[in-house]
C-alpha cells in the first residue's frame, strides 16, 4: 500500500500554487514526517505537535479525503 507520503510527494511543485502543493513541499522537507504510515490518527496527531508549516489543519483533511478516495479505496 501506498503510504499517505508518498502520495503527497505527487504534489510536490517548485512554485506551489495551492495549499495542498505548499504541505506537499513541507512535508518533502521534514525529515522527521511519517513516512511509511497509512494512518490516519498517526500522522494527524504527529501534525497537530509537528505540523508548523500548516495553516490549517483543514489542508491534511482535504489531502486525507484525496489519498482514501484514490488510494485506500483501492485495498
């Protein structure tokens, strides 16, 4: 399975143009980040203490809503 990471990663821009891009390039460079985890409460709760780059939580939600409908729906 996908981890939820590396499905971000597809987001990844050198000029982001939206939030989810912006988190997307955050994450690349937090070096402590869940890499391997298709966790939702995991990585929710390492952003809530880690996750200072984000505006709102409401970005991982969205990025989240994306990753099931594309990836876990998939398993």
């Amino acid at each position: 399975m996908k981890s939820f990471y590396h499905y971000l990663l597809k987001y990844r821009h050198p000029k982001p143009k939206d939030s989810i891009s912006q988190f997307a390039n955050s994450a690349y460079n937090d070096h402590s980040f869940p890499k391997t985890s298709a966790s939702y409460d995991e990585i929710s709760s390492y952003l809530e203490f880690n996750g200072h780059y984000l505006d709102s939580m409401i970005i991982f939600d969205d990025a989240w809503e994306q990753y099931k409908m594309e990836v876990l729906k998939e398993q």
